[in-house]
C-alpha cells in the first residue's frame, strides 16, 4: 500500500484510545477499524458516527480518484497482449 493508505490506517486505528481500547490496542494485529453498529447508525453514539465519518472521509481522500465506475457503468480494460 502506498504510505499515504498506511498513515491513514494507521492514524484511524488508534482512535481505539479514544474510545476505550487498552493502550496497545492500534498495534500489531490488534490494528483495526471497529465499524460495528454500522447496519444501523441511528443507534450509534455522536463519538461513533464522527468515527466512521473519519473513516469514510479518510478513505476517499486516500483513494481519490481511483474509484470504479457508477453503478450500472461496466469498467473497461484493454485486451490482454501477448508474446511469442
């Protein structure tokens, strides 16, 4: 991944503090990004729906515009080459 997907990642999962995680909680393979309680928003707390704002904000920008297409557009891709 590109240093600026690292740092985000990274920058995002230690929020855990934040929100109650143990001191360690960002590091290793407890590095994660806790989006649970997403399927319905309207019973997350204000500080969780920041959060996953956060995320969502964070994520695009990383990305940029390197995105697919609008739903119902199919991607395009050149023909595959070959050599002899």
């Amino acid at each position: 991944l590109p240093m600026k997907n690292k740092f985000g990642f990274v920058t995002l999962s230690c929020q855990c503090h934040a929100m109650g995680g143990r001191e360690n909680c960002c590091q290793g393979n407890r590095a994660k990004l806790d989006v649970s309680g997403i399927d319905d928003p309207e019973s997350l707390t204000r500080e969780m729906q920041v959060f996953l704002s956060d995320i969502c904000s964070v994520t695009s920008d990383n990305i940029g515009e390197n995105k697919l297409p609008p739903s119902g557009e199919l991607p395009t891709t050149a023909k595959p080459t070959t050599s002899v």
